[in-house]
C-alpha cells in the first residue's frame, strides 16, 4: 500500500459575477445571460452571480423610479453579503460606461476597492471618451474607476474609448457569440414568391434608426419598388407607437409595413425565416447581437459602421455599410438588394459562413474564458 500523497487539487477562482440580466430583455443582458450559464467559464471559475436588475421594462431604463434606489440598495446589500461570505477573488463587473447609470455603478466599485478583489470591467457599451472630455471632474472619476482594474472590450475597435485608461497589458478583446438561432436551417429563400420582404428587429429606440428606414421605404415606394416591411420591438417612448403609426398614415405606407409588436423564441425566428433583407440604420450600438442573428438566418444586412459593426459585417460582402440618417443611401442599398436576387442570396450565404466560422457561442465562451485567466491570473 502506498504511503504517497495525492497532490491537492486547486480550487477554481471565486467570482462574483454582476451584471445585467433579463428582465428586460436587450442585447448586452443576453450576451450577459449567456456568460453566467456557460458551463466553459463555471469549470473555470467557482461564480456566484448577482443580478443588476433596476429597470423592468426597455422603456424604464432611462426613467428615475424611486423603485431603483430600492433595487440598489438591495444589490449593495447583496454585494457587501458575498464579499464577506463568499470572499471572491474576482469581480465581473459590466460596468456602464456612462451617465447616470456609470455613477451608480461607482458604490459598486468603491466596494470592491474597500475589499481589495481583483476588478474586471466588461463593457458593453462606449461614450467614456467623450464623457471624459466633457468636464475635468468627470474624467478624474472615470480615471479613479479605472485605476488598477482590467477591461473587456467588445472589439479593438473601441480601444479609443479607454485610452489612457488601462495599459495594453490590462485589456482584452471578446467578440460577442451567440448559440445559432436558426438551428442549421437556412430556408430556400430562392423558391419563395411575393414581394421581397424586409426586417428591422430591436427594441424601439431612436437611435436604432427605425424612423431612418420608414423614411428609405418611402423612397422606395415611390420609386415604384415593391416591398414589404416588419418592424418588431419593444417601444422606448410611450407615444411611440402612436407616432409611428401616424408616420406610415402620412407616407402612404400603412399597406406595406407592420409593427408587431416584442417578439420572442419561435415568433422572432418566424419572421426571420420570413424576410429577405435585414436592415438596421443604428446610430447607437457597439456590437449588436441581431446582427449576428441575421446573418445566422442567411440574411443579408444593410447597416452603419456604428460602434465595432465593422468586426460583424461587410460593405459588398455580408451586404451593405451605409451612413448613419442617410434615408437615400439606405433606400439605394436596398433598391439594389430587391432587384437582385442572386446578389441577394450570395450575400446572405456568406454572412451565415462568417457566423458560423466566427460567431457562435462557443467562439465567445473561449474567448472569455481566455480573456479572464490572462487578465486575473497573478504575475
């Protein structure tokens, strides 16, 4: 019988994982969703999670609701209750890059200086550097909040908004990914009649573009190019629906679009594998997962150079890049994509190779997880 030791097993890191998950239900607390269920990154890491969850609808997110500062408080608590018991090594944090919300997230931060965790900012969004620019007390904050932290970027794109911020050393990249909403089946958009068919899908908000493409539709009509247009999403504004239906009244357009409203699960993937063109003239994004989830459907896209747009698709490749409240351009884009079929399907099939090759879930869990051991493991 041997009288040697079996050498001790390392324990996994301890995380505490904060960030925003749904409800309600926008891109970054997907992606967010996705991060705390993989089962990559819980091999990796003993996590214990921590919902920020201060709005309850996409159109509270920007409102002040007494509701909210119940909710933080209750997080602290939360955060104060994990750090004493829990005693992560690592904080995950998808810090806001911005306004109000940024300076909420500074109690969060704070603490975890007091507790001396190893901080790990994701973000999901950008505008620090013009923030920082915009008042010099602002940016000695944001230079406290970063002092000592790692950083996740979206892409390289944005390293610009961190700039003298966090080192090279201190900063990674992680494309997002998801798992592939259309299951490996691409319908023969080919053997389909009936006008050709046009998607817009996010939430609600004017920064996504939606009035831009109402204004390129009507372009298109008259020019006398026959379409049909599906507009789904959740309203930002409480009149907005009202507004967009009196915009179609007004462009004669009201036979040829329909807005359905938030859509989920099959409905969504329906009008997916329903449409022929995807288009989304956001001003607003950085890395927008229903990009992807187009171009997973075998869509083609016509979109902005927004944010890291240009890591996702490409101008005459996956479809067109046009400029940002450029109705005409977005009108000229899609005239082309109508008229030509087989321009059409060549683009859709290879936004769907790029998806595939670059853009699934398991691409973001290896990254992250790479990400992550880099930027925590000690020197």
């Amino acid at each position: 019988m041997s009288d040697a030791v079996e050498p001790a097993v390392a324990e996994r890191p301890r995380m505490l994982f904060m960030a925003q998950l749904p409800p309600p239900l926008h891109g970054a607390a997907l992606i967010n969703q996705l991060a705390a269920q993989s089962r990559l990154l819980n091999d990796r890491f003993r996590i214990a999670v921590l919902p920020l969850r201060f709005a309850t609808a996409i159109a509270d997110i920007s409102r002040f609701r007494f509701a909210k500062l119940a909710a933080l408080f209750a997080a602290f608590l939360r955060m104060l209750t994990m750090l004493t018991v829990f005693r992560p090594r690592v904080l995950y944090l998808t810090l806001s890059p911005t306004g109000n919300a940024f300076l909420r997230d500074i109690l969060f931060v704070a603490t975890a200086r007091l507790f001396g965790v190893t901080r790990v900012y994701h973000l999901h969004g950008k505008g620090i550097a013009a923030a920082r620019r915009s008042a010099r007390w602002l940016d000695a904050l944001y230079r406290w909040v970063f002092s000592g932290a790692k950083v996740i970027l979206l892409s390289h794109r944005l390293r610009h908004d961190v700039e003298g911020l966090a080192d090279d050393a201190d900063i990674a990249v992680v494309n997002n990914g998801i798992p592939d909403p259309a299951g490996g089946m691409v319908p023969d958009r080919g053997a389909r009649g009936g006008p050709v068919r046009i998607l817009f899908l996010s939430n609600m908000m004017p920064d996504k573009g939606f009035s831009v493409l109402v204004e390129a539709l009507s372009i298109l009509r008259e020019r006398g190019v026959d379409f049909r247009a599906d507009f789904a999403g959740a309203w930002f504004e409480p009149q907005g629906a009202a507004t967009f239906a009196a915009d179609l009244h007004a462009r004669n357009l009201t036979d040829r679009v329909r807005h359905h409203g938030p859509v989920y699960g099959d409905e969504k993937a329906a009008l997916f594998r329903s449409s022929d063109v995807f288009a989304f003239p956001t001003c607003s994004d950085c890395f927008p997962g229903v990009l992807l989830e187009a171009m997973a459907f075998g869509l083609p896209v016509v979109t902005t150079d927004e944010g890291a747009i240009l890591d996702i698709a490409t101008d005459g490749v996956t479809g067109f890049i046009v400029p940002r409240r450029d109705a005409r351009s977005l009108a000229d884009r899609l005239e082309r994509l109508i008229l030509d079929p087989a321009l059409r399907h060549g683009m859709g099939a290879e936004g769907r190779r790029i998806f595939l090759d670059r853009f699934q879930l398991h691409h973001f869990e290896n990254a992250l997880c790479a990400a992550l051991d880099r930027l925590t493991t000690p020197a």
